[in-house]
C-alpha cells in the first residue's frame, strides 16, 4: 500500500465523519468528486501547470480567432 493510497482512505474516512447519517449514494459520490477534483487541481498548482486569467482569456480568443477564418 502506498501513501497515497493511505492518505486517500484517511481523508475519506474523515469525509464521512463529516457528513450526515443519512447521506444519499449520489450525494457521496459527489463528495468525493469534487475532492478528487480540488486534489488534482492543487497537485497541478505545485507541479506549476495552472495559467493566468488573462493568459487564459488570450487562447480562448486565439482559439476563437482560428474557428471563425481569422488570423491571430
């Protein structure tokens, strides 16, 4: 087992400690998704692959550009 995989059950076990006693399957499943997700998310800010806004805003309308003919 790694620790990984140990932290993972250990903050899902803290999860549940959190939620109601009577949480839905769905509910449950969504918990853990958005934690998955908020885990990726801060994994990606220290391996330094996020982008700025403003960079952001910048491919989107390059990306935009390209779609309807026009030259960036």
């Amino acid at each position: 087992m790694t620790n990984s995989t140990a932290t993972a059950k250990n903050a899902v076990k803290s999860m549940l400690d959190t939620l109601p006693d009577d949480i839905s399957w769905e509910d449950l499943q969504y918990h853990l998704y958005v934690r998955q997700q908020i885990e990726a998310g801060l994994a990606d800010e220290s391996a330094g692959q996020l982008i700025d806004s403003d960079e952001m805003k910048r491919r989107l309308a390059e990306h935009r550009n390209r779609r309807e003919g026009h030259s960036v």
